[in-house]
C-alpha cells in the first residue's frame, strides 16, 4: 500500500511538473493571456496534489504522523488554499474559458460551412 502511495505521489509530482512546463512554453509563445487557462489548471493540480501527497506521507505515519515530531502535522500547506481564492473558484474560471473557447470553435467552423448543402448537380459541376 505505501508502495502504491509512493508511485502515486511521483506520477503527480511528475504531472505538475510537465504542466508547468507547458504552461511555461505557452505563456512564452503567446504571452500571459495565451497561457490563462494553463495558469489556472497548475493551480488546481498543484492544490490537490500537494494535500494529497502530504495526506499519505502524514498517513504513513500513523498517529505520530499528528504529533510534533515531525515537520508534516506543521506544514501550512493547507493556507494555500485561501491564498489564491478556492478550488472551487479556480475551476469555475477554467470550466469558463473552456467553453468560451469551444463556443467561438464552433460558431467560426459553422460559419465556414455553407449554409445550404450542396446538390448532386453542383457537386458535379465543381
């Protein structure tokens, strides 16, 4: 079970870290704008990562996990979580700019087709 813990701990370590690494490239080809919802996302799996991770390393300690011997029961990692607005908050803003984005995807590729569909004749004739 730790085992599981540990390899999971690493596949979300090693997922931030590639989103970062994204959201990094982005915001260098298109600027800060470009690279919103990026920003918002590392937000949101950072926040679940990190509690996460902490959890499950505190777990692994049992009760002595709690106690003030070691430096997990004192990590304010959990303020996080007000600093930047909830997680709630954050994934309503990227929930948003997805469906702006699909939205004006859609309406631009509507627009492109023709209206009416073309007849047997006219597509011979093409």
């Amino acid at each position: 079970m730790i085992g599981d813990w540990i390899a999971e701990s690493r596949v979300r370590v090693d997922q931030m870290r590639l989103l970062v690494l994204k959201t990094a490239w982005l915001m260098n080809a298109a600027g800060n704008k470009g690279a919103h919802t990026g920003i918002k996302a590392i937000k949101i799996a950072t926040l679940r990562s990190v509690h996460w991770i902490l959890d499950t390393a505190i777990q692994t300690r049992g009760a002595a996990g709690l106690s003030q011997d070691f430096p997990l029961a004192c990590a304010r990692v959990r303020s996080l979580r007000l600093a930047d607005g909830p997680c709630e908050l954050q994934r309503k803003a990227l929930a948003r700019a997805g469906l702006r984005t699909r939205t004006a995807a859609t309406y631009r590729s509507a627009a492109a087709e023709p209206s009416q569909p073309l007849t047997t004749a006219a597509r011979s004739h093409s």
